[in-house]
C-alpha cells in the first residue's frame, strides 16, 4: 500500500457525539467547495498571532465572503473558522480605521451613515460608531461596542455571520484533494453554535462559538442581536471562538476580552523584560525594534509541551528546521532562550531511519513539521518532512554560537550525541558521491525539488533559465559545512577530544581549499550558484555566493570583491541587495527567488561583510532595511518584497503572497545591529568583544541594556560623531566580563 492510502482509524476518543448529524460539506457550510489556487492575500488586511492560533481577515475584521481562501482563523494548520462576517442593520458597516497595536490583538473602528435611518442624503453623516475589539489567546475573543449619536433612542440589530469548512492549510495554499471527510451539521443551542468535522485520519475536530449575551435568533450560521441605542450609552455585546482537536469536548469556558487581553499583556511585558533592550534617538527605529520583538513572541508555539519559534504567517506558522535556526542565530543578542529552545527542539526530532517518503535520514534535521489533516493521512509527508539540505550543519553552528553567547557547557555536552549524528549524517548522507560536497535529489514525489533555502521549483537556475539536474551542490551549504567542521572542533577541543578536534580542523581545511577551487568564477567575481549532477559550475550570480562570507570560506581578496559586488546596480537594487543579478535572462524582481529581496538573506550578507572587514562598505544595506520597514505596513520587515529598482517617493514593491509577520526578516534587525557594532560574544571565557563599531546615518545614538553574555549582563552606548562611533560601557551585572574595544 502507498504512503498516501494510509489513514488510521478513528480512535475511540474520536467517536461521533450522537447529537452531530453527518451532512454534505454545502449544507454544513454553505458553499459547494474549495478551489483556492488563484488567490492573494488582501492588501492591508489583519494578521493576528498567538501560539498555535493565527488570523488573517479583512480590514473590516471579517473573513468574508464564505470560504475565501486567503482569510480565515487557524489552528495547528486547519482553518477552524472560514466565515466570519458583521452585518448591521441590513448591510455592511463603513471602515473608519484599522490598527493592529500588538501581534495579538486588533482595533477596527467602523461607522454607520443617518441614510440607514432615513436621514437627508443632502446631508449624510455619520450617527453610529461600532468597535470591534480582537485578541487571540488560546482562542478568539472578540468585544463589539456600539454607541448612538442620532440624539434620540434607535431600535437596531446586529448579525453575526458564521462558518467553517476544516480546511487544511495546504487546500488554503492551492493544494487539490482527491476528497475530504465528513461534515456535520452545525448545532445552535441557547449561548453556543458548535461546527463539527471527522477527518480522513477519523479525528474529529469541532470549532465552538459561545456567546456572552445570548443571540436573540441563533442559527446555523448566523447570531442575531436586537439592540436599543440610547444616546451617548454604548451597547457591548462579546463572543469567543476555540476549537477542540478530538476530545469528546471542548473544556475552555468562555473569557471576555479583557480577560483575555490582561493575561496576554502580562506574558508579552515579561518576554520584553527578559530581552535586550534597545533604545535609540530615531523613534521610528526603535518601532522597528519593538514591533520585530513582539513578532518574535507571538510567533513561539507549544508543541506537545515544547516550546519552539514558528516561521511565519500566514503559510508558515509550523516548525522549520533552517528557519527556526537561523532566526535563532540572528536573535542570539536579543534572547538566547530562542536559540536554546531550537536547539533542543529540533534535537527531539532528528532522523532516526531511512524513509524515502518523508526524505529521513540517521542524524539529519527536520524541514518542516505539519499538524493538519493532510499530514496526518499521509497525502504529505510532513510528519515530519526531512528535505533540507541545509539544516542539519546549521544547527551545528548553532550549536557553537549558542555556546559562545551562554557559555553553557551542560547544554553542549547534553547535545553533543546528537552533534555526532549530524556530522555522521554529512558524512554518510550528505555526501552522496563521494566527492567531499553535499548535495541533495528529492526522493519524495511529494517532496521538494530544491531543498536549500532558495526552495521554489525554479530557484536554482543557469543564467538562461534552464534547470540543473541533480544532484545538485549549493555553494552556501559547502561554506556551512565547513563553518560547522571548525565551530565543532572547537567543542570537542573544549571537551578534551583533541584528536576528534585535530580531525576536525584539516577536513574543514581542506574543504575550504576545494570550495575555493571549484566554485570561484574569475569572469564572474563571485562564486557559482551550485554544481549540477554533473559536477558542472551553475554560473549564476546569486546572493548565495555572499553566505560563504559568513562562513569565512573566501579570501581577502575574494571577500573585497564580493563585498562590493553585491553593491552594485544590478544586485542593489535600493531596497536591499536582489537575490540573483539583474543581468541575467532569468531575473524576475517579482520572482520568490530570482530577483526579490530578502531581509534574512540581506542581514547575513551584512554580518559576513563585518567579519571580513567591509561593516562600512554595507552601510547602504542597512539603511535600505531600515527605510523598506519603516515603509511598510505596521512598521514589520515582511519576508520578502520584489526587487524593482527604487524611485524617489516610492514605497517596495509588495511581494503578493509574503508573510507577515515572519521569524526570520523580524530577526535580522539583531543581525543587522550586531553586524554593524560588532557585537561578539566568548561568554566561556568571560568576554565581550566590541571591534569597530559603526552606527549608519540615520542613527547618532544607541544605547543596548541587559544584553546577556553568559550569567552577565551588560549595557552599553554608541554615539556617532561624523564617520566615527564611540562606544561606552554603561555597566555590567552578574558575573564579571571583559568588555574588549577592538579597533583597526
């Protein structure tokens, strides 16, 4: 039998309540089907993160019309609410404003016109505001306030519109299924509508609404109102949404918003307090800073009692190997629980057999980890899914650097059996001919046909268009290798293996003599994009080849080119650095791959020119970031933006499908800062390392509070005079630290 005709059988947890009544998917939620491929994300809408929750909805705070693709409320990658609209006395109410202050929470203010009540159409105004207040927690929470300024009572009423068709998050995306489970009808009864759905895999998942104040008319789908504005005296009314995931039933009570919302301040002022924190003279910098922390919390989830960074939203809000690792490695000057977390995380998960399907391997690191229906049929092999060819030495330079920020030895002796896969899995199956290079070629139909971080079918090009066959060896995963041979050698060197760490240091040695020889493309000035299955350079110009300055592959010389490189126009393209050069046929700035601009990817770059001595050469980089986030909607790096050349007056272009918020673009502000104020930590031997600070121009001063270096904490100042950053040690707490200004 295929993996994907496997489906278990209902459990007996799962059996079907004898009150759920089995009915066709029109009749439960009002529409005929899912065809979702051709939609886009709504300019400006809503986004709303907490753990295993997020919501996309439209400004007016609805997810509307029935079963749009692009909008819904979900839950561990199912869409547990795909209908959600406010009518109000017959219509839709105007938008006055839409506000989403924290990732947690929304404001949407709306008004209704006198023309609803028979008013002067010579003279139209405004005679009733309505708020809708939104906060997700371990559900939705909704408050909705109207208040009247007719200047006399006004009989009303208010209807709330409701549905949900238990999709999957992969049908959201576009993804067609053969078929589907069974509905039920939905069941009103007094203050709760209840929507119920078995599964492929016999799970029944069932979404609750409860009501604070009972409808006046409750249906199937819809919850009515009757209310009597008086003047000046507002009328509140209050619902909840949650979903259960197989019990019998659903065991959350209903919570009003402020209690909601009192909880989730508090857990997000203590995230806060146990960050850095970083203050500015520029506010809108330091919204960046503040909005990108906040994102970072919200987008934690809790799996099965384990705590972990999710990607991003909307299509992302799961476990990614090389995301959850680099957002860690970024976020190291910001709060090394993130990195902690991950590694530990990601250590659980790690290959034990050898499963084509799911792409598993012996000590490799998991891709991606789904929750939904599909993934629990078998119909995708995210269970979890193993292709990633990268993940698993970038968790080994986690490792290291993570040791480097903590000094916590325990933490690395508790992980080195896991390490010793990881280098056993390169070795073994990373390596897969032989020839000191890792590649990678899907075994999975399902699986994905690119598996470093430029992931989309055609994000691995010739200069012309045309598509390698595999293997194929990524330059960017040779120079990851090679940093985690050297950061590991290091470890063993630390736990007295000397020998395991002498091994270490000649292979990284001698792969970097190899990287240098097979890839770097004189006529190019820069490194290619990959070999082919054939061994055959991909001479593509490509933001991948700027990775190995981060790795420290290339030599000074190679590393001045590069550096400049990746200014000029055909890669720069205002915004930030494009991820593949304009010249080439196959350039696309409306592309995933192939011309966008990526916040992570602009911030390694950053970092790697730093540790070759170009911070200032990337002072134009960093300005970019700054200015494309502050131009952005609620002041976020979103994932990606296309990469169009910049006009005077003009904003980035959008990237139509990007997610926002995002673990790793919300990161690279710390990468970015660490870059350029050469911020490096030894905690096991007690020191702080300043070398060559440099504040870029839109910044004179930076003052850094409660920065963690081991068990020390540390403050420090920057300030900008001209072209030179002084940098001042405010103070340390906890355990003594040497805090070295290097400058050259």
């Amino acid at each position: 039998m295929s993996r994907t005709a496997e489906a278990p059988a209902p459990a007996s947890r799962d059996r079907t309540p004898e009150q759920l009544r089995p009915v066709p998917m029109a009749e439960a939620v009002g529409y005929p089907s899912l065809d979702c491929a051709s939609e886009r994300l709504p300019e400006r809408g809503l986004v709303l993160k907490h753990d295993r929750l997020f919501m996309l909805a439209d400004p007016h705070g609805s997810i509307a019309p029935a079963g749009v693709c692009s909008l819904g409320l979900f839950q561990d990658d199912t869409r547990i609410l795909s209908h959600y609209d406010l009518v109000v006395h017959g219509g839709p109410p105007d938008l006055l404003s839409a506000q989403v202050p924290s990732a947690y929470c929304a404001q949407v203010d709306l008004a209704v016109g006198n023309l609803a009540f028979g008013g002067d159409p010579w003279d139209p105004r405004n005679v009733i505001h309505i708020r809708r207040e939104l906060a997700l927690e371990d559900r939705l929470a909704e408050r909705l306030t109207l208040t009247g300024y007719l200047g006399a009572p006004a009989d009303y009423w208010v209807e709330l519109q409701l549905g949900c068709d238990f999709a999957d998050i992969f049908e959201v995306r576009g993804w067609r299924r053969e078929a589907r489970g069974q509905y039920f009808a939905p069941r009103p009864s007094g203050d709760t509508l209840v929507f119920a759905y078995r599964g492929r895999d016999g799970r029944l998942v069932r979404t609750l609404v409860r009501f604070g104040r009972p409808p006046d008319r409750l249906t199937e789908r819809t919850a009515r109102w009757n209310v009597r504005l008086e003047p000046d005296r507002p009328v509140a009314l209050e619902w909840d949404v949650s979903a259960d995931d197989g019990g019998e039933r659903i065991l959350v009570s209903f919570c009003r918003l402020d209690e909601c919302r009192a909880r989730l301040d508090r857990a997000y002022r203590a995230w806060h307090d146990g960050n850095s924190r970083w203050e500015s003279d520029v506010a809108d910098f330091d919204s960046l800073i503040h909005r990108a922390a906040d994102d970072l919390r919200a987008l934690y989830i809790e799996i099965e009692g384990d705590a972990v960074i999710s990607a991003g939203i909307p299509w992302y809000s799961t476990v990614f190997g090389r995301d959850s690792i680099i957002t860690s490695l970024q976020t190291l000057p910001l709060q090394p629980r993130i990195a902690i977390d991950t590694l530990r995380y990601l250590a659980r998960h790690q290959g034990r057999r050898e499963d084509p399907y799911t792409e598993e391997q012996p000590g490799k690191i998991l891709h991606e980890l789904r929750r939904g229906e599909m993934a629990r049929s078998g119909e995708i092999p995210h269970v979890p899914y193993y292709g990633s060819i990268d993940a698993t030495p970038l968790w080994l330079i986690l490792l290291h650097e993570t040791w480097r920020w903590t000094g916590d030895t325990d933490l690395v002796r508790g992980l080195m059996p896991n390490a010793e896969r990881a280098l056993e899995w390169i070795a073994r199956y990373g390596d897969q001919d032989g020839d000191g290079f890792v590649e990678y070629a899907r075994t999975s139909a399902k699986g994905l046909v690119n598996q470093g971080w430029k992931d989309s079918g055609d994000g691995v090009p010739f200069p012309d268009g045309r598509l390698p066959e595999p293997p194929i060896a990524l330059v960017e995963v040779q120079g990851y290798v090679y940093d985690a041979k050297l950061r590991m050698a290091e470890l063993y060197r630390h736990l007295g293996q000397s020998d395991r760490a002498a091994a270490l240091r000649k292979e990284a040695s001698e792969l970097r003599s190899r990287i240098r020889s097979a890839y770097w493309m004189e006529k190019l000035g820069m490194f290619a994009l990959a070999l082919d299955g054939a061994k055959r350079p991909i001479p593509t110009a490509t933001t991948n080849a700027g990775h190995l300055l981060w790795s420290r592959v290339s030599t000074p010389e190679m590393a001045r080119r590069l550096s400049a490189r990746f200014l000029e126009p055909d890669f720069f393209s205002g915004w930030g650095v494009r991820t593949l050069s304009a010249s080439h046929t196959v350039f696309n700035p409306m592309s995933y791959h192939n011309g966008s601009v990526w916040p992570h990817d602009n911030a390694i770059l950053v970092l790697g020119m730093a540790l070759n001595g170009h911070a200032r050469a990337a002072l134009p980089i960093v300005h970019a970031l700054y200015e494309a986030g502050v131009h952005t909607n609620y002041q976020r790096l979103p994932e990606l933006y296309c990469g169009m050349t910049r006009q005077r007056g003009t904003s980035p272009v959008n990237y139509p499908v990007s997610c926002s918020p995002q673990a790793w673009a919300s990161g690279s502000l710390f990468m970015l800062l660490q870059a350029m104020l050469g911020i490096y930590a030894e905690a096991p031997a007690h020191i702080l390392h300043i070398r060559d600070p440099i504040l870029p121009d839109f910044l004179s001063d930076l003052t850094v509070t409660g920065l963690a270096i081991g068990r020390s904490r540390v403050a420090l100042q920057f300030r900008r005079h001209g072209t030179r950053t002084l940098a001042n040690l405010l103070g340390i707490e906890g355990d003594p630290l040497q805090v070295r200004l290097e400058l050259t």
